[in-house]
C-alpha cells in the first residue's frame, strides 16, 4: 500500500507546486533574438522558477505593438522603449516603467554614402525607413529639433515602414535605415556592403539617445499587493538572467536560439548581437537612471509636439527594482 501511496501523495504536491505558481506574460519588443536574452536565459536556468513563476515570453515583430497588447490585456508586461510608452501614456495608457535593464542606447542611423548625406542636416529630402508602431518617436524628436517635417513634404523626410529585413536600403529604396549596433547594421554588412560605403549616425553622440527595452506595466495593477510581489519577483529573476547573460555572452546567444521557433535566427548572428547587447547593459541593475530617464523626456520635449507635449507624471517607480534588489 505504502508504494503506491507515496508516488500518488508526491504527484499531488507536484501538481500543487505548479498550480502555485504565479503566470507571468511578457511582451517583447521584437522577433526572438538575442536583444532580450536575459529572459531566455532566466527561463531557461530555471530562474523564474524558482521565484514561483510560470513565464510566457511572447515574441513581436513590425506588425505588433506593444502598447496595444498591454492595453488589450494580452500581456502583463511589456518590453518598450520609453519614447514609444511615454507616448502612449500621453494619450491615455497608463503605463509605468518598473526597471530598466538597458543602460545606453544602441539605435543608429545608417545611409548610403553616395547619398550625400555628411551630417543629420542633410537628410531633408530623403526617404528614411524605420520601424513603426512608436519606435519612430526617436526620429521623429530628432527631425523636429532639426526643424525637418517628417511628413514627405518639400524639404521634409519621407518615412517608409521597415520590417524584419534592411532590404528597403539595399534595394536603394530608401537612401538611410534605422538600424541597431546588435543587428541590423550587421545585417547590412553581412549583405557584402563594405562599412566605407556607408555613413552612420549614432543618436548618442548627438545627444539624442532615448532609454530602450524598459520593463512596463500598467499603473492600477500596481496597486494589487500580489501583482506588485509578483513583478518583484520577475525583475529580480530577469536581472539575474541579464547578469549571467552579459558574463556568459556565447552561452547566452545559444540559449536564445534554442527558443526561436521560426529557424530564422542564425549562430553568427547572435553570437555578434549578444556580444553588442552585454555592452549596453553593462552596469545595470535593473533601477531607472533619473538623469537618463531627464534625458530622454526632455529630447521627446524638444522635439516639438510629434512625440510628447508635456512632461510626464507618474511614468516610472523605483519601488519593485528595489525590493526585488533587496533580497
């Protein structure tokens, strides 16, 4: 009796342990790849796990926004750059920045040389592709600090909509790309574009670089004690992945292509993205840089009204970084 006893009492707990476990859905900010490898890794170490939760990590694309996914209830999280969620919070989306992995900014602008563009002056007239669904609100702040229209006028940007691919730049159909030191600008690269053919604008050294991939959520669930223990919790199991991720790159890049499911990710690739990735969350514990978060609002501010019109309140909180950092 007692053998048959014993293995049916251990999996009743089993399936109580997992019953207890708290659901934790985390919106990407883009495709399966190694810029959010500090989630793959902290599912795959078991880090969540062990903090009680059962983590869903969903991945986007050009055609999902974020935002949109948080504010429909298909998330209870989100990846963002903060111009996009200080946007979207303007409008009425009450979003709020509970940790900030990445420390420093990796968007470029990439053209061609032969386009005559020498400086960010010169991109009047010329046809740009960027991501859409918020991701352009950095360009967009940027342009209007130049006094440059981004709406195809005479003298103004043309805007076209980039996917997954740099193919709108190498098709010559548009003279620069937005593109990231992690990937596409390797993408380019790796197409046989030699770098001299190309000019690319850091926004960092215009002083134009704006916070990426902050963890959001949505204000009022803020409110509930158990939401708020169990973001706790998935802030301090993700920095734990961040951290070993950024000491363990090669390993790291491994993981993630192991969780993309379209096949589409290839080794090379993300062994170079997660090498540039560990450099711009160098030194990060998770906690929201005031001076960086000033920063950015005040770029957006600048910018003209395309992007915020006035100074935000309520849009970030120190409280979850900091008691997942307290234990």
């Amino acid at each position: 009796m007692k053998k048959t006893l014993i293995p049916a009492l251990a999996m009743g707990l089993a399936a109580t342990a997992a019953q207890a476990q708290d659901e934790v859905r985390l919106q990407l900010q883009w495709v399966t790849q190694s810029q959010f490898a500090g989630y793959y890794v902290a599912l795959e170490n078991g880090y969540y796990e062990e903090e009680g939760l059962a983590v869903t990590i969903l991945p986007g694309g050009p055609d999902i926004a974020p935002p949109q996914v948080l504010a429909g209830g298909g998330a209870d999280a989100m990846l963002n750059w903060m111009p996009s969620a200080l946007a979207a919070r303007e409008r009425g989306l009450p979003v709020v920045n509970i940790a900030q992995p990445f420390v420093r900014s990796g968007l470029m602008l990439t053209c061609w040389a032969d386009a005559g563009i020498a400086e960010p002056a010169d991109l009047a007239g010329h046809t740009v592709a960027h991501w859409f669904f918020g991701n352009e609100y950095p360009f967009m702040g940027w342009m209007n600090q130049l006094g440059i229209p981004v709406d195809g006028s005479e003298g103004g940007v043309t805007l076209l909509q980039a996917g997954f691919n740099v193919d709108p730049l190498l098709q010559r159909q548009a003279d620069c790309i937005s593109t990231m030191t992690y990937n596409e600008y390797w993408q380019i690269i790796d197409a046989g574009i030699a770098p001299e053919e190309l000019v690319t604008f850091r926004y960092s050294d215009y002083g134009m670089d704006t916070l990426e991939d902050g963890i959001w959520v949505l204000e009022d669930n803020l409110n509930d004690p158990a939401f708020f223990d169990k973001m706790t919790r998935f802030v301090r199991a993700s920095m734990r992945g961040w951290e070993w991720a950024a000491e363990n790159p090669d390993d790291a890049a491994m993981i993630v292509l192991d969780y993309d499911e379209t096949g589409a990710q290839t080794e090379t690739h993300q062994l170079r993205m997660m090498g540039e990735v560990a450099l711009l969350v160098a030194g990060g514990d998770g906690m929201l840089d005031l001076e960086s978060y000033e920063r950015t609002v005040r770029t957006l501010l600048e910018g003209g009204d395309a992007v915020i019109t006035a100074e935000p309140e309520g849009a970030w909180t120190h409280a979850v970084t900091e008691a997942a950092l307290a234990n």
